[in-house]
C-alpha cells in the first residue's frame, strides 16, 4: 500500500492516506469500546498498526510533512481547557485548588527527574524534559468519565480544576526545562538565555488574552453558527500561527485565550461548537503519535519507561495527598484525587515532540517513545482508576440509584449539567 501511495499524485497521497488514518482510527476504536477502553487509546493503536513498524501503510514523506497537525490539536485543546477557567470556579476553591496542584504535579515532576538522572542515569536534558513532562494530566479522560458516570460533588468540583491548572503548571514548568537545556547547550548559563523564554511565553499568554477580547468583539449576537465557528477556528489558527512564528508553544496562549472569552461573555455554547468540531483533527493528531511510535525500541528502553510509568503515578498521588492535607481537605478527597489523575495523553504527546528537537536524535527518539508508550498504558488504566475515585469519594451515586439516575435523565434529555456546575 505504501508503494502504490507514494507513485500516486501529490494530493491523491494526502487524501488516500488521510482517509485511511480516519477508518482506521474509526475501526480501532470499535473494538477498544468493546473492551471499554477511550478513544484514545484506539487512536493511538491505529497509528501503531498503520506505522513503519507494522504495516507501514502511509509514505513516510507524507508523515513527515504534517507534523503541523500536533500544534493544530493541542491549540483547540488548549482553547476547550481554557473554558474552565471561569472567576466562579476560582473564588469558590479560595486558592485551595492552586495549592493542591502544585504540589501534585510539582512532586511528580521532581520525582521522575531525579528518578531519571540517579535510578537509570541519564542526563540532566533528558531527566530535566522527562520530569516537566510527568507534571501534565489528561483532562479529556477525566472529563470523559465524569460524564459518563454521572458524577458530581465537591469531589468533582475539585478534581476539575486541579486537571485544568495542571496542565498550566507543566507549559510552565517545561518553559523553564526548555530554557535551562537550551542555555546550556553551549555551557554557559546566563540570565538571558533562561529569562527570554520566559517572557516570551508570558508575553504570548498576554497576546492570548487579548485575541479573547477581540474574538468577543467579533461574536456578535446576530452571527450566524456558522459564522462564529470559523471566527472562532480562525482565531485560534491566528494564536497558534503567531506562536508557531515565534517558536512557542501554542498551548499557554490559547488557554488564555479561552479563559479571557470565557470570563468576558459566559458564553459556554460556543465550546460546545467547537467540540463538535474537532473529533477528526483530535483523531489525526493521536494517530500520528501512534505512528511515530518505534515499537522496536521498547525493548531497548523499557524499564526507564516503566520506571517512569511507575515514578509519575507514585509522586502524583504523594503529591495530591500532602496538598490536600496542607490545605485541610476531607479525608475522601485527601486519599483518592491522586487516584484520579493517572491519565496523561494530549499536552504531554504534544511536548514530547517538542522535547525531541532539544536533544540528540537518540536520546530525544527515547524521550519520544516513553511518553507515547506510556500514554497507551496511563489511557489503559486512567480511566478505570478515574471511575474508582469517584466511586470511592462519594462522587458516584451506588450503582442502582446511578443506572436509574442515567436512564431518567437520558429520557428528559440531561445534557453536560454537571460542566455548568
């Protein structure tokens, strides 16, 4: 197949491959939703089944030429993420939620560098990036299974603030990591290399704002649905463009600028647009990460990967606990929201490909690996632990009550009340 693809025209090879990708991701998933497992995993499956290591279906120029879907999907994953960052939410927690997530993510990401660096003796870069990396959760796969058991409470309330901030501790995080393996490339550190980075990022964060109060501006009332989903597309591609330009990544800046639009106009319908948009851009974006997977280097590199695998999920739960016990939490969230913040996937897929340019083609070939390995696994496994936690905090209703409670609003037409909450 890859043979008849790569004498064909141009664009037939984009369209055939891209069409292939998509059934094959649509197939995967039949069979992983059979056995209960999320999209994602399926997606990244596919991608796996249709790379060089098995049946290498697609040309490898044409993989190696839409390496701008990773910015495209983590800036509207940014944008939906963003969303949740509304005045209510914050005021509610009283700076709880803050205190919570740094230490959960900061911990893991302490713990896996030197894990990294003193267990399996690797270099500083590569422990540095790693552990940057392990800080990131997966908020779709928690958001998923939130909707799909019907769960609620304080417990929820907190669970999704923490998985919304994470992901800002790590852009954070990894600026720094980026900064401090780039100054020392040459070996000599110097304010300058660390710092323009940093206010790079910020100034892109501030940049991100703004285009939220210019997207307002331009959603007016009158607009047709159609109309503000391609202001809205445009305006995110626009974000992502500049920060591309700029050589940052996208997701600090659309966050903000789901955050500011969000604040300014309370306006939730218009995440629910996009939503409905971005399945297929999602779907590519998993696949492809699934393809770039070298397989053949597991073997290689497995136990760093286990070790990492096991590393993060020890120092996040640490991590939550002592946050939760600091800020005088109850003993249900203090003991199972580390349970729950197992997944990780899109923004640390995204990152790894970011990593990977920072270091030697080796090196940054098994930072890749890791992350995209055990995102499989942490998909594998998120969920089910994700649906323990709240099934044990109280977040669940018994499961008679929940099956007549998911049936009752099915038949009067329940729909994402919990997000409003």
């Amino acid at each position: 197949m890859c043979e008849w693809l790569s004498g064909c025209s141009e664009v037939a090879t984009v369209l055939l491959s891209l069409c292939m990708m998509l059934f094959m991701g649509f197939l995967v998933t039949r069979a992983t939703k059979l056995l209960r497992l999320p999209n994602v995993s399926g997606y990244i499956i596919a991608g796996i089944l249709l790379g060089p290591c098995v049946l290498h279906a697609v040309p490898d120029t044409f993989l190696s030429g839409i390496g701008f879907v990773s910015d495209l999907a983590l800036s509207f994953i940014a944008f939906g993420v963003g969303g949740y960052f509304t005045k209510e939410t914050f005021s509610q927690s009283k700076g709880n939620t803050l205190v919570i997530t740094l230490f959960e993510a900061l911990l893991a990401g302490v713990l896996v560098t030197l894990g990294m660096r003193f267990l399996f003796h690797m270099d500083w870069s590569f422990s540095l990036l790693l552990g940057a990396i392990a800080t990131a959760t997966a908020p779709a796969s928690t958001m998923m299974t939130i909707r799909q058991y019907q769960a609620s409470g304080p417990f929820v309330s907190t669970l999704l603030q923490v998985v919304s901030l994470d992901d800002v501790v790590c852009l954070c995080v990894f600026s720094v990591a980026t900064a401090v393996v780039r100054a020392g490339e040459d070996g000599v550190f110097s304010l300058a290399k660390i710092g323009l980075p940093l206010l790079s990022n910020a100034a892109m964060l501030l940049f991100g704002a703004l285009c939220g109060v210019v997207l307002k501006l331009l959603l007016r009332e009158r607009r047709s649905a159609d109309n503000r989903l391609i202001l809205t597309v445009a305006m995110v591609l626009a974000v992502s463009g500049v920060c591309a330009l700029l050589d940052v990544s996208p997701l600090l800046s659309c966050m903000a600028l789901g955050a500011s639009y969000i604040n300014l106009t309370g306006d939730r319908h218009l995440y629910e647009q996009v939503d409905d948009f971005t399945p297929p851009i999602l779907a590519l974006f998993f696949i492809v990460s699934g393809m770039n997977l070298n397989v053949s280097s597991l073997r290689q590199f497995g136990l760093v990967g286990i070790g990492y695998f096991f590393i993060r999920i020890v120092g996040k739960y640490i991590g939550a606990y002592a946050g939760c016990d600091v800020t005088g939490c109850d003993a249900s969230l203090r003991n199972w929201l580390g349970v729950a913040l197992v997944p990780q996937a899109g923004v640390a897929i995204g990152l790894a490909f970011l990593g990977q340019r920072l270091l030697p083609e080796a090196v940054g070939e098994l930072l890749l690996t890791i992350i995209l390995s055990s995102s499989v696994l942490y998909e594998l496994i998120g969920p089910a632990s994700a649906k323990a936690a709240l099934f044990c905090s109280g977040a669940i209703p018994r499961p008679q009550r929940a099956h007549k409670t998911f049936f009752l609003r099915k038949r009067t037409g329940y729909s994402q009340e919990l997000l409003k909450k």
